[in-house]
C-alpha cells in the first residue's frame, strides 16, 4: 500500500499546502483522492506535545495537495460502527 511506503513516492513533490483539508483546486474531499501517502517518518510536534503528519493527496483534478493529519475534519464512522451493535 503506497500510503504508508517509508520512501515518498515521486508524485509527492508536486504538493501544494492546502489550507483547508480538500483539494485547493476543485474542492474535493480527500476520500476522493486517487492516490495517498502520509509522511509518518516525519512527524512534528504540536504546542499541545501531540504528533501530527504531513498527509499528501493525488486528486482526480489533476492537483497534488498535502494537510496537516491535525486539520482533518472529523468523521461519522464511529458513529456509524456504534449503529451495527
């Protein structure tokens, strides 16, 4: 899985910092993302001593764009799994 791949895959060096967690060229959503690749060899510290991760995503558009793991929008999911007990 390239996502967790220790070396950065060579599409990474287009990334540009999306200031918001989507695409800053056509607004898709990461899960829309057609390739993945989180910079877990590199993790930086926050005020508050919590780690967080640079996390790059290849869009559909065309456009590679990369957030901070920290700026991810939270999920439903748990919610979700809490709803097949």
């Amino acid at each position: 899985m390239e996502a967790f791949a220790l070396i950065p895959p060579e599409w990474t060096n287009q990334g540009i910092h999306a200031h918001k967690f989507c695409c800053p060229k056509c607004g898709a959503s990461s899960l829309e993302a057609e390739k993945v690749w989180i910079n877990r060899r590199s993790p930086v510290l926050t005020e508050e001593r919590r780690r967080k991760w640079q996390e790059f995503y290849n869009c559909n558009c065309g456009c590679v764009w990369w957030a901070w793991s920290s700026d991810r929008p939270p999920t439903n999911l748990s919610k979700q799994d809490n709803n097949l007990t």
